[in-house]
C-alpha cells in the first residue's frame, strides 16, 4: 500500500475540503486537526507528502513540516502567504504555498507536481 498523504488543518470544514480533494485524486489520507496529532500519526508510518496549515494551535506547521522526514514535499495551506513564502525561502523545490481561501484546482494541481 502507497504511503498516505498527511492533511493537516486545525478547521474541520476546511480540512474535510482538503482530505476530499486530495482523496478525490485516488490517494489514501490521514488527517489531524492539530500538529500534536500529526506527528502522533506519523510515529507508525511516513507521509509521502504532507498538506499542512501554518497556523495551527501548539506546534504550527512549520515545525511539523521540520519532523517529517527528509524528501517529504509540504504544501503550506494557509492564510498568511507572505509569512509561508518567507520562511520557506531558499528551501528545497518540495515546498509549495497556497493561499486561503483555496480553489481546490489549486491543490489538485500542486498535489499532481508533488508527487
């Protein structure tokens, strides 16, 4: 079975659009409404990539992002697009930041070059 794609998003509407989008596409996914959860789900398997809000309540997507492991592309879902874009300046190609609201032809479309 393929590795799961980690959906990570604190609004449960939101992350329900998020999962049917990326489930839509033919991929497995987990979800977790917290980073604490996340990284919880990702102690038993590794994300093949991960679609991650920014401002998450406790540990934030960027440090989520962090513990994943390394080669894991990370799509920053989020509504504070110039902070995204300047922390993750000079990273690797396997990041990509989509503003909120979504247009989920966004995501669909970073979800295909990602992986």
């Amino acid at each position: 079975m393929a590795r799961p794609v980690l959906v990570v998003e604190d609004d449960p509407g939101v992350r329900e659009l998020l999962v049917s989008i990326v489930a839509d596409q033919g991929y497995r996914v987990l979800e977790a409404g917290t980073g604490e959860a996340a990284l919880d789900l990702m102690e038993d398997e590794s994300a093949q990539l991960a679609v991650l809000d920014v401002g998450l309540p406790g540990i934030d997507g960027f440090a989520v992002a962090d513990r994943l492991d390394p080669g894991v592309p990370v799509i920053y879902v989020t509504g504070d697009p110039i902070r995204a874009y300047a922390h993750v300046k000079g990273k690797t190609s396997n990041v990509q930041v989509l503003p909120k609201p979504l247009a989920p032809e966004l995501l669909e479309h970073a979800v295909s070059t990602a992986l």
